[in-house]
C-alpha cells in the first residue's frame, strides 16, 4: 500500500493508480480500466466493475473525471515546500492546517520574526 497525503490505497486502488500513473495526462474509459486491472473474471462479469472503486478515489481525491465519465490522476501541486518554509511565506496556502501554541512557549518561530511579537504577547 502507499500512503501520498490523502491516505492509503487498498492493494486494487493500488493497482488502478500504477495503471493510470502510464498514461497521467490522458483522460481513461471505465471499461478499459475495468478490463486491464484486477482478474479478467471480473470484467466478464461486469465491463464496468471499476466504476465504484474509480468514485471513491476520485471523491478521496486521488482521480479527476471529465463529463464523458473517463479518469485520470489528479494533478498535484509541484510544490514541494517545507511546512516552515509555508510558514515564513506570506500568503501560502497551508490547506486544512491547525497551528497550536503552547501557552508555556516563549520561544520563537525559527526565522519568523515577522510573528516573534505575537508568540510573546500571546498571539494578540
């Protein structure tokens, strides 16, 4: 299994994923995932077994679709900036990130002194 920020794939998310990760930038049909991942047995069964594991991963975030119902990955951010460099970058998004202070730490944020006065003031 492989962990990329929003959590851990299951063995055929992970198999999806590998097999969409070839081709990151073309648009895929459900059949053609469906007929190329997992056992043949399954698309024999049904030609479009991979429709409900496709939803959640693209609901999870990892897949993106087009209105013709084909995914692909979804495209990251090519940014691989530190949270502390984030941090001393004004305006940088930090997403869904909660800073919490211990009221006991007088200390300052390394190479921050833009906010060493709200540190020690308590954060007003």
């Amino acid at each position: 299994m492989i962990q990329i920020g929003m959590g851990t794939l299951n063995p055929i998310e992970q198999q999806i994923y590998d097999y969409l990760k070839r081709s990151r930038a073309v648009f895929v049909s459900v059949t053609e995932i469906s007929k190329n991942v997992g056992h043949r047995k399954w698309f024999n069964a049904d030609r479009n077994w991979a429709r409900p594991v496709l939803r959640r991963l693209e609901m999870d975030g990892w897949l993106e679709s087009n209105p013709f119902g084909e995914y692909r990955l979804k495209k990251r951010d090519e940014d691989t900036a530190t949270f502390r460099q984030a941090l001393r970058t004004p305006g940088k998004e930090l997403g869904d990130t909660t800073i919490i202070c211990d009221d006991t730490d007088t200390g300052t944020i390394e190479d921050s002194p833009e906010t060493d006065h709200l540190l020690k003031s308590g954060g007003g």
